[in-house]
C-alpha cells in the first residue's frame, strides 16, 4: 500500500472514532497501529475537532494533512467495530480498497431504530425516578416526560441549530412538560419528576472522557470536553429554571 494510501486509511479511521465519541488517546493510538501495520512511520496530534498527522513513508516520502471534525455523537459499537478492524490489521495487513470498504461499512452502520432509542429514553427517566426514592406514579410520569423530551430533543435536531441551543430548549421542554403534569397530578413530586426526566441530556459520555484524556496527559482535550459539558449542563439548567421562575406561580 503507498504512503498516502495508509495515511488515507489512517486518518478515515481515526476520524470515525473522532466523530463517534472516542478518547483521544484511542485515536491516537487507533491511527498509530495502522501505519504501524504498514511499516509506515507516523506523528499524530489529535483534538475533539481535528486530526493532525504526518506519515513517513520507507521511500522517505512524507505526507501531511488536516482534517476537520465538525459533528459528534456518541456510538460505542462504530468504536468498537473500528478498534477491532485497527488490530486486525496488525496480524493481517489487507489491501486499500478492502480497508475503505470496511471503514465505510463501519461508518454507514445504522443504530438503533427511533422506536428503541424513545423507550430506552422514557425506561432510563424511569429508572432514575426509582432510585431518587420516587413512587410508581412518579416513575410513571418521569418516563412519558423522558420519551417526550427525547422527541423534541431530536425534531430541534433536525432543524440544524447549535448543540447548546437544543440542551437549552430541551429543558424548557422538560420543565413545561413536568409543571403541567404536577398540575394534573398534585401527589407528584415536581423536583424527582424532572431531575429523572432531564438525566438523558447530561453528557455523561462527554465527562468521563475528559476525566480519561486527563490521566493519559492530553490536557488541551480534555479542558475542552469539560468545557463542553460545564455549557451543555449550564444550558439544560437554564431552561428548567426559566420556566420553574415562572411556572411555579402558575402551580400556586
């Protein structure tokens, strides 16, 4: 395989767990391990929204490039299928057509269908309700709250406004949904409702990937996937509290 051919193979795979919610450290790694099968040498410094890497081919000949990760998601199977694929390698090199063949396979593999993804929404707010000592009625009320708000969460989506925006709507939505349920049902507690309800919009993800890219010494990425997550928390925060500023009146 000629150099830019590895670097080619490198930089897809490398930019699909990018893109798919991996630590730096593994993308790093992942793209180290392909030139590496191809006795290609390679210096690669990555960032939530970039690749930079230069490969070193046995001829000498050098090949730089950059590329840009705009969108990001969260997709643990992508992960594991391009980590997978990235060893393989180690024991059996393939040829360039059949690694993009598999790394564009890996990158067209569909997720859940919308169906599951909402009840796992509506059974995840359902479950947290339970565990911060709320009752049935108001596990109940968490999931159909949960199932919504991934609903809206996703039409916002689709309209193609900016991350923070979505967090920030998201929980105005949970927070008009929670006041209007309470005031159907006075026995539900307000506060357990929308805490189960909002758990599916925290970065979880997003926060234990800083915390790991902090111990494998990747500082500037970390910093920047903390931040990340302080404004996304900030912004699902603040649209509970602008309507809970208001709502509360209501309920009284």
């Amino acid at each position: 395989m000629k150099t830019n051919e590895v670097m080619e193979v490198a930089l897809r795979a490398g930019e699909a767990l990018l893109r798919n919610g991996a630590e730096i450290y593994r993308v790093e790694d992942t793209v180290q391990r392909i030139c590496k099968s191809y006795n290609v040498d390679v210096e690669i410094f990555a960032l939530p929204t970039g690749i930079f890497m230069t490969v070193i081919g046995k001829d000498g000949e050098s090949v730089s490039y950059v590329r840009r990760i705009k969108s990001r998601t969260v997709d643990l199977r992508r992960i594991e299928r391009v980590n997978s694929f990235s060893r393989s390698l180690q024991k059996n090199p393939v040829s360039y057509s059949h690694a993009i063949k598999v790394l564009r396979d890996i990158e067209e593999t569909k997720g859940f269908n919308f169906a599951s993804r909402l009840c796992i929404a509506g059974v995840n707010a359902f479950v947290y309700a339970l565990l911060f000592k709320g009752s049935l009625q108001e596990a109940a009320a968490a999931f159909f709250i949960g199932m919504i708000i991934f609903i809206s969460k996703e039409k916002i989506s689709r309209a193609g406004v900016f991350n923070f925006f979505e967090d920030f709507a998201s929980g105005m939505v949970a927070g008009v949904i929670s006041l209007a349920v309470v005031k159907l049902f006075p026995i539900i507690n307000l506060y357990k409702v929308i805490i189960a309800s909002i758990i599916i919009l925290l970065p979880g993800v997003a926060i234990t990937n800083a915390i790991k890219d902090a111990l494998n010494g990747d500082i500037v990425s970390s910093q920047f996937r903390l931040a990340e997550a302080i404004f996304s928390l900030v912004a699902v925060a603040a649209g509970v509290a602008v309507v809970l500023s208001a709502g509360l009146r209501w309920l009284l």
